[in-house]
C-alpha cells in the first residue's frame, strides 16, 4: 500500500522470533520490493519450538523523521515449520494491526529450520564467537569496520520509534554464557553464536549461495514428525478421563525371583493365581521377568492373590521335566494399596516364598489397584483382552500424509522411431506411479514438417503420491501402431519441486528415454513435474470429509479447539460366531477416526456389554467436519493355522457426528444405536455409549472459520473437474487402505473401507430412493407455501385473505417498510424456535436410508461386487427394472431442459410471431409503466391475482398458455 503521499513506499521488514529481532534493509520507492535476505534465528528451546510464533512487521521508512508508517505483518505458527529440503516459496496476505489500517499485499517468504548438533565451544582466537558483543573486547581490526557501518546506519535509518526499539534491543550485549544457559557447559555456546548480532551484520550483502527468496532460518535439534508422534502419544497423558468411567484394575509387577541354591540354572517361572484366574510368566534361567499384569477388579471371583515361584528340572534318565514349587506367597485383595496417577510408581519389595521342602526363597514384586490411566497399563498383560496380543491392543495409527503430483508432458525431441517414421505412427506418453497408471492424448508423427516430426502434447497428468514417496516416475513414450515402447526416462521422486500456489513458476526438465539394452538413448522428452501442497487431497467421501487442510505444511493454520472423545461401552450387542461351535460370543473393539488420526481401542473378548472406558483427543482445525466412530468384531486375533489364513473383522455399527452440532465447551452423554446393513436386511446389532466435548478458547476463530472457503485457495484458483476428482479420491482410498493394513498390528481393509464409506459411488437402490425422498423432503417446505398462498388467492379462509389485501395495501403505502418487516419477522421465528433445537448429536438415521424399506432382491443388488456374479436371469431382471427409473428420470430431465429453451427460445426470434407478439407486449409495457406509477400496478396486481373465485376462469391464464406454446430442443432429439 502506497504510504508516503507519494504513491509508493519505502519497505523494511523487522522480524521478531523467540526474544531475537532482524531488520532488513530499506527499498526504496518500490511497492514490490525483493530483499533476498536470509536471516537466522538460534532456537533455544527444541521442545517448544512449535509454540512458538514468528512474526514478520512491513513499515514504511520515512527520511523526514517522522513515525514509522505500518505496512502490514504476517504471523506464522511454530508447528508450520518445515525442515531444510522441504521448503517452499509461499505468500502470505498481510494482516492488520488494527480495525482502522490500510493494508494490502502479500510477504513472500521461505520458512524452514535446519536439524543440526550444536557447535563446539567458542575459542579465544576467533574473534567473532567471542561471547559478548561490547566494544571493550573486540578486536582492533574489527571496530573500525563496526563504527563505519553503525554511522552509515545511522544517516540512512529514519529516527522512528520502532527503529529505536529496534536498536535498543539489537545492541544490547548478549548475556555471558553461565548466565543464559546454565544447565550443560557444552550447551551454552549456541546462544552466544547468533543470538543477537550487530544490525550492520545482519544487513551484510548475502553471497551468491546463501541468496533464496526471503529465507529464514531456524535451527533445532528436533524434528517436526517427533514433534507430531510426541502429540500423539501423550494423548493419554493429558487426558484427565473426565469423559470416561475409571476401571479398577489389580496390578502385579513381578520382578525378579532370588532362591536359597543359587548356582542352579534351571528354568523359573513366576504363576499368579485369583480364583479361576490363572497367569504365568515365561521360564528363564537369569530369574528376571520384569512383567506387568493387570486384572480387572469386577471380573475377579476371589479375594485372594497367591504368587508361586516353579522350577523346571530334568532329571537325568528322563526326557521330560518335572516342576518343582519354590513357594507361594499371598496376599488379600482388601489390603491392597491404591494407586491414582500422579503418584509415584509403588517400589517392588521383596517377599519370602512360603514353602515346606525349601527357605531363603524370594521374589521381588509390587501389587496395587489402580485404573486404566495407570501408565503400566498399556505394557501389561490384560485380563479384559486377552493379555499380550497384538490384535487386540489399543493403538494410534497415522493416515499417510498424501500429496498431488502434477505431471506436464510438453513435447518429445530426436525420437528414434525406425521404419516407423515412414508411415506417421501415432504415439501418445504413459507415466506410472507405483500402481497408478495414466496416459496423454494420442498425436501423429508427420515426415513433412518439423513440428510434426517432434509431437506435443501439453497435458496434465495428477497423480497422488504418499510419505515416504515411490522411489521413481517413470514417464515412457509409446507407439500405438505396432504397439511398442519407443523408450522410458524415470524421475526421483524425492528430487521433484513442491509448490505451494499457482504462482510459483516451475522449471521444465528435459529427460533423456532409454529403450532396451540395445538402444541406449532412443530421443529425450520435456515435462513439467511438481509436488501440489496447496491441494488437500480428500482420501473420504466429500460429505463426511475430517480434514480440509493443504498438504504443504508452510500453510497450516492454527487449531481451532480441541475434540475429546471417550468411549464408555456398548450394550446388548448379538454374538456375531460361535464360540467352540457351541454359543455364540463377540469380541468388539472401537475405531475413531478424524482427520489422519485413527485409534483403536483394546478389543474386550467374550463379551456383550463390554467396557472400555478409553478417552482420546484431536485437535480441530475446521468445526465443520464429521467425526465417525465404527465398532468391529475381532476376527483376527486368533489364527487359523490349518490354513495360516486370519479372519476377517465383522461390521457391528457406525456413528458419525458434524463437530458443528455441537455446543462448545459441553460435555454429550448419549447411547447410540448400532445398525448394519446385511444382505439379509438391516439389523440393530446393539448400542454404544460415547461422551464427546468439543471446547473451543477462542468464539473469534470459530466464527472466522464459517466466513472462509471449505478448501484450500487451490481447489478454487486451479480446481480439478468432477470426474478427475472422483478418480483421485478414490485412488487416495486405496493408499490409505494399503498403508493401514501394512501396520503392525493392521488395520484391516474391510475396516478401511467401511469407515471411509470407500463403497459409495456403488448403485443402490436403496440409496436411490433415499436421495429421492430427500429431494421431495426439500420441496415440501415450497409445497406448503403454495399451498397457503393458493389457499389465501381461493377464499379458503375469507379473514386470512382480507387480510392479505390490508397487507397489500400497506406495502403499497409504505414499500420503504417491506425488507425491515421481513428480516424482523424471520428473526421473531428464529427466536421463537431456538427453545425447541435439536440438543442431542444425529446419529446415523435408518429411517432416513430407507434400510427397512427395500427387498430382499434389492439388498442383495446393492451387496453384489462390481462386476456382477449373479446369473443372468438375475441381472436381466435388474437391469430392466433400472431402464425402467432412468427413463422416468429421463423424462424429468428432458422436461426441465425444455423450460430452459422455452425461455432461450424467446429472445432468440426461434419462432418469430411469438417473439413478435413479444416484442409489442414490450412496447406498450414500456408505455404503460411510463404513465402509471409503480405503487398502482403492484397494487392493481395484487388485487387481481387475489380476486374471489368467482371472477375466475378454470383455464390456464394467457401468459402460461403463451410460454408453453414456445419451441424447444425436444423435437429435434433422434
């Protein structure tokens, strides 16, 4: 923004990270100014780097001495950060400082922080890590050069306030090193480096290697993913369990064994026993177990613990070993103490083994009751889910983080087609990512003329690409006459450019093709290849979509609030296998998933009304987005190894919830039903009790985040088409799917894939008619409406519509009062009914699917695979009966297209008398409305359109007549 009267500005940038301040030099006169600085920051603390904020501030540099004008400032979140190798050019829009400024333009900057060991302590000889920057210890040859720059700046800078805070705090001394960072003697040396150098220093002229876009350093010693793994892992550490029920459970940390013959090296294990309890840790020679157990207190049927001590001997004529107890020692349930986090872990102890044959027997251990936020319950072996087994412990699983990749195939040169070039071969470019394969438009090859001879395409090809990336792109140039390859060029991957925006300008790459060891360079081929960060690629359908975030990380916007999320317990769920082929049983476990985050609670085996009582948070980025919760039956925990083939997990139910129906800061108890669609019919397979909170700390965010787009700038700017869009989507599923199912313990695909409703865009009639209905729900609000309005033009209640003509009239009169009334009485209404909102979160709606309404003939459509496996009577069946709705959905289209074209018709002189008619229609109007006042045809009108009854004829009125009378397309349709 222009601000010194003179239609430009005079630009310096101060920038303020961690207590540090850099200023860039002044541009003069240049409302685009580029200062190509590069400027570092030392970060002290790794920890809270991405609490931290960086904070840029344009002003405007006035010569008379006046105030510093403000030009705008941009405000960037530590958790933004990128580290070296991964930045990107990006523009930030300059905020205001205040209501009243007059900001406009945007900061291009490059943020990014190098991973780095701290530098060795600074030596005596070299002067410039001398610890504090003061006159008195300089070297001689150094402050001469110091007092000509600081003179310099002094006749160049303005005398402003902001320049003068700026320089107070820039020359101050830096501490000396025991004073800044007393905890390591080796640590203290970083800050003293560069933490606050002298202005003239930092306006040095950058050389030709450090010269980048607006760069600015961070250093640190950790990186950003262990910073989002450290997140995520503290989730249970920060959760008080407000949300969640606390479960006793008995805890006993055996340790370790000591027996009185110490020199015998034969195999001890350690046995807990509880009534029908019974648990025993692995035999080892060394005596040291070092195991956690963890019992649930409701399931235990005695009182009592006992812990023995067994030996394995082997005697010497005999092959098999014989256990020998070493002792026992018990304790009572009631005179256990307890444990609550924070305290302290309670101490092992060492207790003597009761036994007849043996004494000096002991074995160290610990027991307490605690509940499930005890931090040795995720290690321990557990009661409730069947102890160490992988498949049936809680975990947290990260989608992939999922990039666009933009492939532009430009032209080929010098290609080596052979004989082929005698008979104009057509050639088009096929590039495979992974499984991912797409292709460009086919060209011909002309003999004739050079731009023939080197075909060009100038196509787009998007793939999508997931951390940690396929190793190659490999681009091949193929002949569609004889079809055979002319040659192939691979691109790494790692090595492509990442583009934030449309702006950033991409260098095209020439790649020389290979044929086959034969021909080791068969042409070359031009492309234009990037990394899209500026996409949020939707890997869920569009309408229960979690995020909405760019990839890039450059422009990740802070959270907005936090999502809390407890999962109590279910109810009367139905066994879904039999158990021994006797009973049936179910081993339910519950997936949340939001945003990249899944978690998995432990799985409760052998129960109908289990509880898990765990609680897990997200942070919220954007309210308007969908939380969905699915309970599974474990089918994987035990294995079949006949056939070493895993089951699969059962669906039992699916709940999801919009963030936006939800008051903030507000605790929701409520049981959910758990409905499944089956082949045989939907089924109520039981209930889930789940507790959510949704707090948010700031109400200005919130509704900040209602007034801007859904989707990044990208979507908008350079958006895709549906189809292309429909194709990546679900590309995107399967990476996801194919990355979770390669996890240890996985993510099973049916579970991917019922979560992220991967199935869809699949026909069903079902869905069909629930579409349907939801469109006739719609217009039935209209249909109301002109139900009432003709009530009140046919004399259905002669008050109502004396009153209308009142009202009538007093628009008429008074028309400056219509829009006032409007707004007043829409607001009287929405008061009114704000006692009567919904207070209970949506959950999934049967009756709104229409699950009860379809047969079982349509059922079994909607699960049949695609392609079909039915016969073909079957399929001749279903697919007249899908003729027979798209041509009643034919028909309807048809109709409303020919409306359209009616009224195109009109004033395209397609029929020249009704035009005609038109046109003299238009002039007398024209004549009409010049005489007569607006006020009396409005109410001229609108006593007309309201006459009684009995001044109306039963036949359509003459304009109806006149524009159904009109041509359309229709008859012109073979």
């Amino acid at each position: 923004m222009p601000k010194d009267g003179q239609g430009t500005a005079s630009a310096f940038a101060t920038v303020d990270f961690d207590g540090q301040r850099r200023r860039t030099k002044t541009k003069l006169r240049d409302l685009n100014p580029e200062w190509d600085e590069k400027l570092e920051f030392l970060v002290h603390d790794t920890d809270s780097m991405a609490t931290e904020t960086l904070e840029i501030s344009l002003y405007n540099d006035k010569k008379t001495g006046k105030r510093s004008t403000f030009l705008g400032k941009v405000r960037i979140a530590g958790s933004a950060f990128v580290k070296s190798g991964g930045e990107t050019l990006v523009y930030y829009p300059l905020e205001k400082r205040s209501v009243f400024s007059q900001i406009k333009g945007e900061l291009g900057l490059k943020v990014y922080y190098i991973d780095e060991d701290p530098p060795a302590p600074p030596a005596e000889q070299k002067p410039e890590e001398k610890a504090p920057e003061t006159e008195e210890n300089k070297p001689a040859e150094e402050a001469k050069p110091e007092e000509e720059k600081k003179e310099e700046e002094k006749k160049e800078e303005p005398k402003t306030e902001s320049n003068k805070e700026a320089k107070k705090e820039e020359e101050k001394p830096s501490p000396p090193p025991q004073e800044e960072n007393p905890k390591k003697p080796e640590e203290a040396a970083p800050p003293v480096k560069v933490e606050n150098p002298p202005l003239a220093e930092s306006e040095k002229k950058p050389s030709k290697e450090e010269k980048e876009k607006a760069e600015i350093v961070k250093r640190s010693e950790v990186t950003i993913s262990d910073l989002e793994l450290r997140s995520l892992a503290s989730d249970r550490g920060r959760s008080a369990y407000d949300l969640v029920d606390r479960m006793p459970f008995l805890y006993v940390r055996v340790v370790k064994a000591k027996t009185a013959n110490n020199e015998s090296k034969s195999p001890v294990y350690a046995k807990l026993m509880i009534g029908t309890h019974s648990i025993k840790t692995k035999s080892q020679s060394d005596k040291d177990w070092d195991k956690v157990f963890a019992f649930d207190k409701e399931g235990l049927n005695s009182t009592s613990l006992e812990v023995s001590v067994w030996t394995e001997e082997k005697k010497e004529n005999e092959e098999a070993t014989q256990e020998c107890s070493l002792g026992t020692v018990s304790f009572d349930l009631q005179e256990v103490p307890k444990r609550v986090p924070p305290d302290s872990p309670l101490a092992p102890q060492w207790y003597a083994l009761e036994s007849e044959n043996s004494a000096g027997n002991e074995v160290m251990l610990a027991v307490w009751i605690g509940t499930q936020a005890d931090e040795a319950f995720q290690e321990a072996w557990q009661s409730d889910s069947g102890g160490l087994l992988p498949e049936t412990r809680a975990k947290v699983y990260l989608s992939p983080k999922l990039w666009y990749l933009r492939l532009t195939v430009i032209q080929t040169q010098d290609l080596h087609l052979g004989s082929a070039k005698a008979r104009n071969p057509e050639l088009y470019v096929k590039a495979q990512l992974g499984a991912q394969l797409f292709k460009t438009g086919r060209t011909s090859v002309g003999s004739t003329s050079a731009s023939s001879a080197n075909p060009t395409w100038n196509e787009d090809l998007v793939f999508v690409a997931a951390e940690p990336f396929e190793p190659f792109l490999t681009v091949t140039v193929e002949d569609v006459t004889n079809g055979q390859s002319v040659g192939h060029a691979k691109i790494h991957v790692a090595s492509i450019e990442r583009r934030t925006d449309d702006r950033t300008e991409l260098k095209s790459r020439w790649f020389n093709l290979v044929g086959d060891d034969t021909k080791p360079y068969t042409g070359r081929i031009h492309v234009r290849v990037c990394l899209e960060g500026g996409y949020h690629v939707l890997d869920e359908a569009a309408h229960v979509t979690s995020d909405v975030r760019a990839a890039a990380k450059q422009l990740a916007k802070a959270p907005i609030g936090l999502l809390e999320v407890g999962i109590r317990g279910a109810t009367n769920l139905l066994p879904v296998k039999t158990k021994d082929g006797t009973r049936g049983t179910t081993d339910a476990y519950v997936v949340a998933k939001y945003g990249p985050k899944w978690v998995r609670t432990r799985t409760i085996l052998d129960q109908f009304n289990p509880r898990w009582n765990e609680q897990y948070t997200w942070d919220v980025y954007d309210p308007c987005t969908v939380l969905t919760i699915g309970v599974f039956d474990n089918g994987r925990y035990k294995h079949d190894e006949a056939a070493e083939k895993q089951g699969k997990d059962v669906r039992v139910g699916k709940v999801r919830i919009r963030l936006s129906t939800l008051d903030t800061n507000r605790v929701y108890f409520n049981q959910y039903s758990l409905t499944v669609v089956l082949p045989s019919g939907a089924k109520k397979m039981g209930e889930i009790e789940i507790a959510i909170r949704f707090s948010c700390s700031s109400w200005l965010s919130l509704i900040q985040a209602y007034t801007s787009p859904m989707l990044p700038r990208m979507h908008y700017v350079k958006p895709m088409g549906p189809t292309q869009q429909d194709i990546l989507r679900h590309t995107a599923m399967r990476l996801v799917t194919t990355r979770l199912t390669r996890s240890e313990p996985p993510l099973g695909q049916e579970v991917v894939q019922f979560m992220l409703d991967s199935d869809t865009h699949m026909w069903s009639m079902r869905r069909s008619k629930a579409n349907w209905f939801r469109v006739v729900g719609c217009l039935t609000r209209v249909a109301t409406l002109a139900r009432w309005t003709e009530g009140i033009r046919t004399w259905v209640h002669p008050p109502t519509s004396v009153l209308m003509h009142v009202l009538l009239v007093a628009v008429v009169l008074c028309p400056h009062l219509v829009l006032p009334t409007i707004f007043m009485y829409a607001f009287l209404i929405l008061a009114f009914r704000f006692r009567y909102r919904q207070r209970v979160p949506l959950n999934m709606d049967s009756r709104l699917s229409y699950v009860d309404m379809v047969g079982p003939d349509e059922l079994d459509e909607e699960f049949d695979g695609f392609p079909t496996t039915r016969s073909q009577d079957v399929v001749r069946i279903r697919y007249d009966r899908l003729r027979a709705l798209a041509g009643r959905a034919q028909t309807l289209l048809g109709d409303f297209a020919a409306h359209g074209e009616r009224l195109e018709a009109l004033w395209n002189w397609r029929d020249p008398r009704a035009t005609g008619i038109f046109v003299v229609f238009c002039l007398v109007a024209s004549l009409v409305f010049y005489v007569v006042p607006f006020k009396v045809f409005v109410l001229g009108f609108g006593f007309y359109y309201l006459r009684h009854p009995r001044f109306r004829d039963d036949m359509p009125s003459i304009p109806v007549s006149f524009f159904r009378r009109l041509p359309s397309f229709s008859d012109q349709i073979l």
